[in-house]
C-alpha cells in the first residue's frame, strides 16, 4: 500500500499559526514543502488548496509537471476550514466548483471536499445533510465531466452513520469518503466501526494518530492531539487491513493538525517518523485479491 504525507501537516511552518501554538521563525513556500516531500520519498501528496500561492494556469502546469516528474499520486484538498459550514455558504460552493477545475490541472483524480466542520457540529444535522446532499448532487454533476471523484472528509463533524447516509443520497461513484482516521475520534465515533462501513467508499485518506491531551480543555476538538502513527489510540494497521481487503487504491496520506505538546514544534519530525512507521505497517498486510 503506497504511502503520502497531506501538505496540512505543515500549516504551522506555512503560517497558519493556531492561538495555541508558537511561530515559526521562518515560513516555508510551496516549493519548499515539496522538496520536503521529495526528501520523504513518499508515493503521495494531497495537497490542500490553502497553501497553494496562486491558480493560474502556468503556475498550476508547474505545480502538474513537478508531481509529474516524482511520479506522484496526487489529491487536491479543498474546504478548509470550515468548507460549506453545513451546506449554508454559496459562495463556498462556488468556490469548490472553481477548484474542481484546478484539481483537473494538476492532474488530480481526487478531489477532498468539505461539507461542515467543528463550529457547526451542534447545529441540527438532518437540515445540513439535507442541503449538502443537494450541493454535492450539483457538484458531482461537474466534476465526473473531468473524471474527478469527489471525497467528503469527516471535518469533526459528522459521525460514521451521517457520513454514510450523505453518501448514499447522493448516490454517485463520483462521491465517496477522504477517511480522516483522527476526526472519527474526535467525536466519539470508533474509527474501525467508521472503516467496517465506509471502506468500499474511501477514496483518500488521512491518517491520524491522537492521544489525549491535558492542555486542552476536554469539550475542545484539540483535545485528543497528534502524536507519531504508531504512538497514539488509532489502530491505523487495522484500518489499513481493511482497505486493503477493499481494494483501496489510493495512498494513506499521514496528517498533523494540533502536535500534542510532548512534540511541540516538531512536526516535521513527527511526520517523518510516521511515514517511516506507515512503511513498516504495511508490510504486515495481507493482500486479499
């Protein structure tokens, strides 16, 4: 099973600094984060449109070419923070079809989308899946004409069932899961439960692994923070075992959002540990075909 790394992992050296975190001393460009890939030796980037400086075409053709050149599968992350905020912004859906086409010219066959996120958790869900099933009936109608799938991450927001039933309304294999192994956590869901009834829907990944933190207040997303792959409460081998038993094709994308203190300011070494940890995981699956 191929291995990646998701670009977030880095937000704090791009700048998206959290009030809780420290400043980096130097911020990092795009290109810079993908050397840092190419010194990884990853299978995978998904790369999230946030950190992207600019869409025009050439310099979206530069961004192709250089995946290209590595060899790279490749997702084109859109939605964050907060992406539709449960199906009430238009002009996010907008945007989301504006970057449909962007995915297209990096060459991207996936596309990450997000329907909601954490401050919108304890709105009522039956009105939000009702609106997002429609917006993402409207969007899969766009992005099959480029042959693009699109996959709803579980932004901290929607629980296994929800995410389920928003998949089975829309009812397209164009619309499937980008599986955040973390997110599940974070609101209580069993993440090998989510993967017992997701896997044939998964088309991307992002692999957490947490543990709690007493830094954080226990109601706050932060909470359950991110440690090295191997370290935290996630049986991420299993999840990968069941993947593999689906035919997942795509790579498992390793992705730091909060570090918990015990590795303040240091994703990158926490990044490279477990894609290291990811590699060494996979040798123990068994493929089933």
């Amino acid at each position: 099973m191929k291995i990646g790394i998701d670009s977030y992992c880095y937000h704090r050296l791009f700048g998206e600094v959290y009030d809780i975190q420290e400043r980096p001393e130097k911020e990092i460009t795009f290109e810079e984060f993908l050397d840092k890939a190419t010194s990884l030796k990853v299978d995978g980037l998904s790369l999230e449109s946030c950190f992207i400086p600019k869409f025009n075409d050439e310099y979206l053709r530069g961004i192709k070419s250089s995946l290209d050149n590595q060899n790279y599968d490749r997702v084109y992350a859109w939605g964050h923070p907060d992406g539709l905020e449960g199906g009430s912004n238009e002009k996010a859906f907008d945007e989301m079809i504006e970057h449909i086409e962007y995915a297209d010219k990096i060459g991207a066959k996936v596309m990450r989308v997000v329907g909601s996120s954490h401050p919108f958790r304890f709105e009522p869900h039956g009105p939000q899946l009702e609106k997002l099933t429609e917006m993402f009936t409207k969007a899969v109608a766009v992005s099959q004409k480029y042959g693009i799938k699109l996959a709803i991450e579980n932004h901290i927001d929607y629980n296994s069932d929800e995410i389920l039933q928003l998949i089975q309304q829309v009812d397209s294999p164009y619309f499937g899961v980008n599986f955040d192994s973390g997110n599940f956590l974070r609101v209580l869901d069993d993440p090998i439960q989510a993967m017992e009834k997701l896997a044939p829907h998964v088309f991307a990944t992002h692999i957490k692994d947490l543990k709690p933190t007493t830094s954080q207040p226990a109601n706050q997303w932060c909470y359950f923070a991110c440690v090295p792959t191997g370290e935290g409460l996630v049986n991420n081998q299993k999840l990968a075992q069941i993947l593999s038993d689906h035919q997942y094709e795509g790579f498992l994308a390793v992705e730091v959002d909060f570090l918990h203190p015990d590795y303040k300011n240091q994703e990158e070494e926490v990044v490279a540990q477990s894609v290291q940890t990811l590699r060494k995981l996979t040798e123990s699956i068994t493929v089933t075909r």
